[in-house]
C-alpha cells in the first residue's frame, strides 16, 4: 500500500522522512578525495525496486542504445531500471538527511541520494535528450554510462562534441568537469590534439587511460593491464574454488584429466597443445574459433546445456517432460558386397526356418496344467524334447547372431528393410513348399515389387 501511495499521489514529505534518511561513511579515494558512501533503509530500496521493475521497458525504450546504464541486453550488467514521475517527486521533493557518525547531521540537497536504486534511471531519463542532440549535431560515436560520456571522432570534431556538451549540459544539469576528463590519441597526433584542446584542462595521454574497469589505448598497456588484472583476480579469495570442488556429476563437475588440463590451460590464457592446425570446416583452428564454428561440437554442447536445464525445470512441475533422443547422422557409410551377402544368408536363415518352428510347435496347444506355472514349465519341456522345433530355433538364432555382427558395419537404412523383406518372401514361399496356402496373384505381385525395391537399394549403395 505504501508503494502504490508514493507511485500514485503526493505525500508530505514530514511523513516520509524516516524512510528516506541515510547514514553517510566517507572513504577516502586517495589524493586527497573522499569518496562518500551513503546506507539507506531496506524499506526504501525495496519500494524502489518494485517500482523500477514495473517500468522498466518504457525506460529502456526512452533510453535507447547509446546508454548503458538502463539495463539493455547490450548494456552494463550493474544497471538498474526505471522510475515514475510521482514516486520520484515524493522522494526527492526534499532534501534527505545523511547521518555521519561522530559528527553533525548533513542534506542531500543536489542530484540523486547515492545508493537509491532509482539514481541510474534519473540518469538514463534527464540525459537523453542531450545525447540526442549530440549524436545529431556531430559525427562522434559516442558511448554513455550514466554520467560518465565517452566520444570517438577525429580531433577537430571531437571538439565540436564536447564544446555541444559543454553548451546544453548546464541546462540539463550536467557540468562536465574538464579536470576529470582525459584525451588518449596516438603520439603522432599528440602536438595537434594540444593545439585543439589547449584552452581546456583536459590530461591528454598518448599511452593508455583506464575508463569504467576497461582500458583505452595501445595494446602493450592492455595486456599489462590485463597480466595485472589476472594476477589480482587470482590471488581474490575463492578465485581458486573450481580446483578444490567436489566432483558432482550432476552439476558436471567432473573433468578427465584432459579435460582439467585445458581448463588450467583456458583459465590462465596458455597455449593449449595437440591441437590440430585446420578446423573440421577447413578453416584455421583456434581456440576462439573452435567457440563459434558452426560444425563444431561447442554450440552444440551449450544448445544441450539450456534443453536439458529446461527439460529439468519442466520436470518439476510436470509429469510428461522428456527430452528428444539424439538422431546420429549417418555419414559415408555403404552396404558392401560381403555385408550384402550375410544379410541374405540372415533373410534365408529366418525366411525358411519360421514356418519351420510354426509347424514344429503343433500339439503344444493339447498341453493342460492347473496352475499357470506348471502350464509354463509343460510348453517348454514340449518344446526342448521336439527336435522339429528345437532345430529350427536354434538355427533361426543363428541368423540373429549373423544379423547382429552384419549391422556394425553395414548401412541401416538398407540393412533393416532388405533383411526384414527378403525374410518375408522366403517365408512365404517356405509355407507353400510346406503345404500352407496357396500364394494368390496379389501376393505374388507384392514379391515382385519387394525384390526390385530390394534390387535397386543394394545396387545403389553398393555401385
């Protein structure tokens, strides 16, 4: 109730005024600096939370691609979303009070409260239009983070940009601070990057200059900086934990040696060896590329990786859920001569010894017992003790045994429908020789039709 009165009308500000008051602790930045960091109260930041996810879209409509802090896909993961124009008036209509331990009691008179999780989108709202102005008046590829503008453009028009900052910031309320700013341009345009911008307080670097936990500049300085950044990240507590943890299959956690070899070697950015020089696309290998090609196995692996976390997730919640067998594609395999010959030895094997067994196993239907099991143990006694149908059986088993040893080498998609239609037609025609029915004109046409479809399978894969 308290957030939809604060999102829906105005309240006095003596009401609210506990909830928007903030304990204020000063860190010192270095160079004299103090960087002030201000706590507020739960109840305000989870108001603002609520408010911020029910107006998110239109913020990051309003606030394009250009800035980074509205949450965009293409944006800074630690953005935060947007704000209604009521809640904001209640918040900020005055100022809040900071409370310093040890010292007096201050206000929060100018910009937003540090902390509020509504401060990035009264960025991404107030500077759009200045953004827009800029990015229509001049050719510089800009990029926005909050506050914090970046632009990119030949040395003449870049000034252009920042004298159009300079111009209509002020009236948005944005004071761009030139102290703060630095230039990075190449040595070779150091003397006319001076010239352009000497009549500003700009630093101007020829080597590099960190700018929002990234670097801008030559690559020595990046790679330095990276070499350093990795020597930090790996010294940070539990930066380590994947060497000690335990290896659960079901979080896939566990690594062959192989695979533990190429994580050190991935994690610390070394040269991986035995691996092959050109790409099974015929394009050169590399690491990077092995992510991103497109017959490689790792775009498959991560496509596995979010069916199956889904399949799971539905599993919870539903009873039916299964996830679809992998299909392997069959790729250059042929029905040889020889395997072309054991799969009719196994059609003629079964063909002719069906009917075999069929006739074999007449008078098992005289046999009566009482119980079911002894029913069972008197029609496999009969059974073992006729050798017209233990024969039989034993050498249509034979034919499975051939069948099975045929089909690791053979083409399924030929060996099953040859195998399986072949093993009809000798059935049938072992039947008549037997004495069964007679084979009419329709199941004599069916033969004939199998064995020229039989035909012209064999021929093709075997040609």
């Amino acid at each position: 109730m308290l957030a939809k009165r604060l999102c829906t009308e105005l309240v006095d500000p003596v009401v609210i005024e506990p909830i928007l008051g903030n304990r204020l602790i000063p860190l010192n930045k270095g160079d004299g600096e103090v960087q002030p960091i201000r706590v507020g109260e739960v109840v305000r930041r989870i108001i603002a939370k609520c408010v911020t996810r029910l107006t998110k879209q239109d913020i990051i409509k309003a606030s394009r691609s250009l800035q980074l802090c509205a949450h965009l896909k293409s944006g800074a993961e630690g953005a935060i979303h947007a704000m209604q124009a009521t809640y904001a008036t209640n918040t900020y209509r005055a100022p809040a009070h900071l409370f310093v331990t040890g010292s007096k009691e201050l206000k929060s008179t100018e910009g937003t409260t540090q902390g509020d999780p509504l401060a990035m989108s009264f960025y991404a709202k107030r500077l759009q239009p200045l953004i827009t102005h800029l990015n229509l008046s001049s050719n510089a590829k800009q990029c926005w983070y909050a506050d914090n503008a970046t632009g990119a453009v030949w040395l003449e028009e870049l000034r252009e940009w920042c004298d159009g900052l300079n111009e209509m910031g002020p009236s948005l309320g944005y004071y761009p601070n030139a102290k703060k700013c630095w230039l990075v341009t190449k040595p070779e345009k150091e003397n006319e990057a001076m010239e352009v911008f000497g009549d500003k307080a700009i630093k101007i670097s020829t080597q590099s200059q960190k700018h929002l936990g990234a670097v801008l500049g030559s690559r020595t300085y990046l790679e330095e900086y990276v070499k350093g950044r990795d020597a930090i990240l790996a010294t940070e507590k539990d930066a380590s934990s994947w060497l000690t943890v335990i290896p659960l299959k079901d979080m896939n956690f566990t690594l062959n040696k192989r695979e533990f070899r190429d994580a050190v070697h991935l994690r610390y950015d070394w040269h991986i060896a035995d691996t092959p020089s050109t790409c099974i696309c015929e394009d050169t290998f590399t690491v990077d590329y092995a992510m991103v090609c497109k017959q490689g196995g790792f775009i498959i692996q991560r496509h596995n990786e979010l069916h199956d976390l889904e399949a799971d997730v539905l599993n919870i919640v539903c009873h039916d859920g299964q996830v679809e067998p992998i299909l392997q594609e069959i790729m250059g395999e042929v029905l040889t001569r020889a395997n072309a010959f054991w799969l009719y030895i196994v059609s003629l094997l079964w063909g002719s010894t069906n009917p075999l067994i069929r006739k074999g196993s007449k008078g098992i239907e005289d046999i009566h017992r009482p119980s079911r099991i002894g029913q069972f143990f008197a029609e496999v006694l009969f059974l073992l003790s006729n050798w017209k149908y233990l024969i039989p059986f034993l050498l249509n088993q034979s034919g499975s045994v051939v069948y099975y040893l045929t089909l690791a080498s053979a083409d399924l998609s030929v060996a099953v429908p040859v195998t399986n239609s072949l093993t009809m037609i000798i059935t049938t025609l072992t039947g008549r020789l037997l004495g069964e029915d007679n084979i009419n004109a329709g199941t004599f046409l069916g033969m004939m039709l199998v064995v020229c479809g039989v035909s012209i399978c064999v021929m093709d894969k075997t040609l």
